[in-house]
C-alpha cells in the first residue's frame, strides 16, 4: 500500500470512531477488558499526540504522558491530537527519518502504516463498544494489517526479545499454522508460520511467492477482515467466527499465544 492509501484509511476510521463515540462514552468495550468507551478514547488520542510529539521533536518522548492529558474530555483529546498527528505526518516524505521501535524501518512511512493499523482496529473496538455494526475494512487494509502483525509484531519480537515468547514455545514440538486470506482465488495471500521451542519465523505474505507446499499443522482461512479481526482477537463476541478453521488446535493455540505475548 502507498502512504496516500494508509493516510485514507487512517482518515476513515477516525471519522469512523468521532462519529460513534459520543453519548457512549460509559459503554464497556468487550475486546478490551476493564475499558470503557471513554478509555479507548483517551488511549486512541494518547497514542496519536504521542507519534506527533515524536515526529515533532524527532524522538520519541520518554516522558509520558503529559502532565493534563488523562483530565482532558477524551473526544477533544482525540480531535486535537489527530490534527496534530496529520500536520506532522503529512508536512514530512514518508520516506524521511523518524524514531520508531522497530529498527528495521526508521521512517515517517513507518508511523503513517502503523497509524492506520492501529486505528481500523480500535475503530472496531469503539464499534463493539457502542453496539453498531462493524464498517467494512478494505481488503488492501486488512491484507498489510495481517502481515504486519506477523511480522512486525510476532516474528520481530522472536528475534528481539525471544525470553517474551519462550513461555509460548517451551516444549513445542514444532509446529507450522498457514494462513490464507483472499477475497476470491485469484488474490489469495498466503502465510506460513513455523515455530519450534526456540523459534518462530513467517513465510509468504502479499508481496512475497506463496512459502513451497508443505503440510500444516493448522489451517485458518477467510477474508481479509475476518483473518483481521480473527488474528487480533477482534471478532463480535456470540457471534460465529468469521474464520475457517482446520486442523491441530493444540497448534492453533501455541500460535495464538506467541500473537498474544507479541501484543501486550
């Protein structure tokens, strides 16, 4: 995806969640225990002035957050910050340098996809929250959402910090869970994820050939926005899952531990 593309979306789901938030503020969130409506607005606004202050003062701040911030009306918070947020990214190439925490990427492009990310998927929360359905999610969005948390979550969290996910794997017996989401055949994306007790690593993905055919443990598979909304833990509680699911549940269960530990 282009940054024109990410900044689209991140535009659409922040209109999404101004528009349901009001008057809901109380609502207990069911994909975020222990949240209300309300904390999932503070944190939404927290988050986007935290990636403007670091674009901003070129680092990221170490001291957070701001004294005010939590005694600030959450919907202002997150009008304000977003405003600032956009002035920041888009004053700037998505390819000029920015503080992040993933090392391989030190870039403004970096934040412009990783704010998108994360507001399609608190831009469902809010919904679940609110009791409204669940807009739809663009499949170029959901597609980069799924990679990006195999990779840019759970793979890179093997390599940095493995003692995060030696709980998961201890005593593994190796395990490989493929993933394919697609609208239809022809745009079919496929992912391999291998594990054993002491690695993880993920194969394939949209821009990449399909990993050589190999028996899997475990399958799932769906749309774009189900496998989404499946790999963050977002579907609508009571109501089927919107994956397909064959295979080793002992599997499917190590893996979605490591996407647990590499979320938190």
């Amino acid at each position: 995806m282009q940054p024109s593309r990410f900044l689209q979306c991140l535009s659409a789901d922040y209109e999404r969640i101004r528009a349901v938030v009001p008057g809901h503020l109380d609502a207990p969130v069911p994909t975020c225990p222990d949240w209300t409506v309300r904390d999932l607005t503070q944190h939404v606004g927290a988050v986007y002035l935290h990636k403007a202050t670091t674009l901003r003062d070129g680092k990221q701040p170490t001291d957070w957050p701001p004294p005010g911030i939590n005694d600030e009306d959450p919907v202002e918070l997150l009008d304000r910050a977003y405003a600032e947020m956009v002035e920041q990214l888009t004053s700037r190439n998505p390819e000029d340098p920015s503080e992040t925490w993933y090392p391989p990427e030190q870039t403004v492009g970096f934040w412009i996809r990783r704010m998108a990310q994360e507001s399609v998927i608190h831009r469902i929360d809010a919904e679940l929250g609110v009791g409204v359905p669940v807009a739809a999610i663009p499949d170029d969005l959901a597609i980069d959402g799924i990679d990006e948390l195999l990779k840019l979550f759970v793979a890179f969290n093997m390599v940095k910090w493995p003692e995060d996910l030696a709980e998961a794997l201890d005593g593994s017996a190796g395990h490989a869970c493929k993933i394919t989401s697609g609208s239809s055949a022809a745009d079919t994306v496929f992912w391999r994820v291998e594990t054993s007790p002491a690695t993880l690593t993920v194969l394939g993905g949209p821009t990449a050939s399909p990993p050589a055919a190999a028996t899997a443990d475990v399958t799932v598979s769906g749309t774009p926005a189900a496998v989404l909304r499946w790999a963050w833990n977002r579907e609508t509680p009571g109501q089927p899952s919107g994956v397909a699911i064959e295979g080793d549940l002992n599997a499917l269960a190590e893996f979605r531990r490591c996407v647990v530990l590499s979320t938190q």
